[in-house]
C-alpha cells in the first residue's frame, strides 16, 4: 500500500460507532496506508467496533477501560505481544456525568469532578507514558479537546475544565517526549453529533449557533477532522508538537459577526 501512512502502525481509542469521531480519523489514516488497532469499552461496544475495524481491514480489537491501570496495561500487553512497536495514538475519549452538563459549573460535586479529570485528562497521560515506551523510532500522539477549555460555552461546564487540563498536559508531554521524537497535538473540533456529544445540554442549539457564526458557515463534518488528524499523525506536520489545533469552520477567531443581511 502507498500512501502517507504505509507502514505505520497506531492505536485508535474512543471508537463507539460510525458516529464517533475516531472513526473519521480512523477513516483517513486507513485510507493511507496505516495499520490500526482499536479499544473499546465494555462488552456491549466490541459489537459495533469489530465491524468497523474489519471495513478497514483490522482485526486487532482491545478492551480497555481508561479508569482501570489493569486494564491500560493490559492493552498495552497485548499492542506490545502482537506489534512490539507503535508509530502513533488517537486518544478520542471523555467521560462526565450528564446531570452535570447543564445547569450551573458552580455545582459540579466533587465524585463528579475527579472522574471527569480521571476518564478525561489523566487517562491520556496514562496512555502517552505507555505508549512512548513503545515508540523506540519517534511517533505521533493526538488527542480530542473542544473551545469551552478557552472560553464559556453553554452547559460544558466540568468539562471545560477538564479539557483546559488536557491542553495543558498536551504541552507537558510534548517536552517530556520530545527529545525521542514524539510529538504530541490535539484537535480543538467544532460541535458534532456524536454519542457523547448528545449528552450535553441544548448541543441542537449550540450545533446551529456555530452553523451560523463561523467564518464558514456550517459545521464541521467527522471527516474534517480526520483529515487534519491525519496532517498531526503523519510527518507532514514533522515540525509540529504541543498545539492545539482548531477544526471549528474557524469559530474561534470570530469576537462578534457581521450582519449578513443589509438591513439588522
Ligand atoms: P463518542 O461517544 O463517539 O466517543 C467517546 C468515547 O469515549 C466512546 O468511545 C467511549 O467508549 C469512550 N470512553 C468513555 N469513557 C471511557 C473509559 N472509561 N474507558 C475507555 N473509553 C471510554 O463521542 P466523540 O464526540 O467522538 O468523542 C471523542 C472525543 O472528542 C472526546 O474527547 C470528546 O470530548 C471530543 N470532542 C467532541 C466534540 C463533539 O462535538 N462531538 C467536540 C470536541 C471534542
């Protein structure tokens, strides 16, 4: 297979369904050339992720449930067992309680907090320290983040904080990495109809606030993503690490939008 991933071989975690978006990234690395193996979580998943993984000719479907260092390390096991080295990850994974996203950040509760931070931030920590030891020739590592770690957006609330934590730590691991030549990056995307997205408050709303306000007028597709991923995994970026990385249709440069129509 020719293409800018031939050869190489990388871990997607986050997968639910053909909603998710590790599938568009999956998609695009598929596409060029990259042999991949997917994690799932819990039993009920591997149903629509073996599938998946088999359209684009993967067999290597794992458990793992981030919350568990048993169960990190035991992927970990099995990635080490079967390809004894990794050229990149996709950590595509969050987690809060849903009754906390809407209302007021003012009352996330404490249980809350630190689970939001464990599945959200520590997990991908977890896993870059891990797979690093894997990446004896350099590598590429990409996780998910969203505009609420910046600003305040409706009803992200615990999450945005957790999400301002994950950049953070994207910047840290990509000191702690980059003398052995693994650059670590993340995808700041725009809103997009997914399992964990439906979770957030009124996202019909904040889908067509973003439609409307972004210099490109429409929202952003899984597949968008998974092309800049690809450009973030590949060694087209090669200079490239500790950025966040906005595929928003350009949401976050606007202060205020101009009127489209003549007359307000
Ligand atoms: P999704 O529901 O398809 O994916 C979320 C994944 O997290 C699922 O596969 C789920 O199994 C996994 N997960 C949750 N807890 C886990 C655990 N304990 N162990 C292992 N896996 C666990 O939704 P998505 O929108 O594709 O989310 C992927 C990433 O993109 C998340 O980090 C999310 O915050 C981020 N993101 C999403 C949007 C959006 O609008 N959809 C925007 C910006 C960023």
């Amino acid at each position: 297979h020719r293409g800018l991933m031939a050869g190489k071989r990388g871990l997607i975690m986050g997968l639910a369904n053909d909603k998710s978006i590790a599938w568009g990234i999956a998609k695009a690395l598929g596409r060029e050339g990259a042999d991949l193996a997917f994690s799932y979580q819990g039993e009920a998943l591997k149903k629509r992720v073996d599938p998946l993984a088999a359209q684009l000719g993967s067999t290597m479907v794992l458990p793992c449930d981030v919350g568990d260092e048993a169960s990190v390390d035991g992927l970990f096991d099995a990635l080490a067992e079967t390809w004894g080295s990794l050229d990149f990850i996709v950590h595509a994974i969050g987690f809060s309680d849903k009754e906390q996203l809407r209302g007021r950040y003012a009352d996330t509760t404490r249980d809350n907090f630190l689970l939001t931070m464990d599945i959200s931030v520590y997990s991908f920590t977890a896993v870059a320290r891990r797979a690093a030891a894997m990446m004896p020739a350099g590598g590429t590592m990409l996780t998910l983040t969203y505009y609420g770690a910046e600003r305040v957006m409706p009803h992200y609330n615990v999450m945005g904080v957790a999400k301002a934590a994950l950049e953070a730590s994207v910047r840290y691991l990509a000191e702690d990495f980059g003398k052995e030549d693994i650059r670590v990056n993340a995808i700041s995307a725009g809103p997009i109809k997914t399992l964990a997205a439906s979770g957030i408050g009124d996202f019909r709303y904040i889908m067509k606030w973003n439609e409307l306000n972004s210099p490109l007028r429409r929202n952003v597709t899984q597949d968008d993503v998974g092309n800049s991923a690809l450009y973030l995994l590949s060694p087209l970026s090669s200079g490239v690490t500790g950025e966040v990385h906005h595929v928003d249709s350009g949401y976050h440069v606007v202060g205020m939008k101009a009127v489209d129509a003549p007359d307000i």
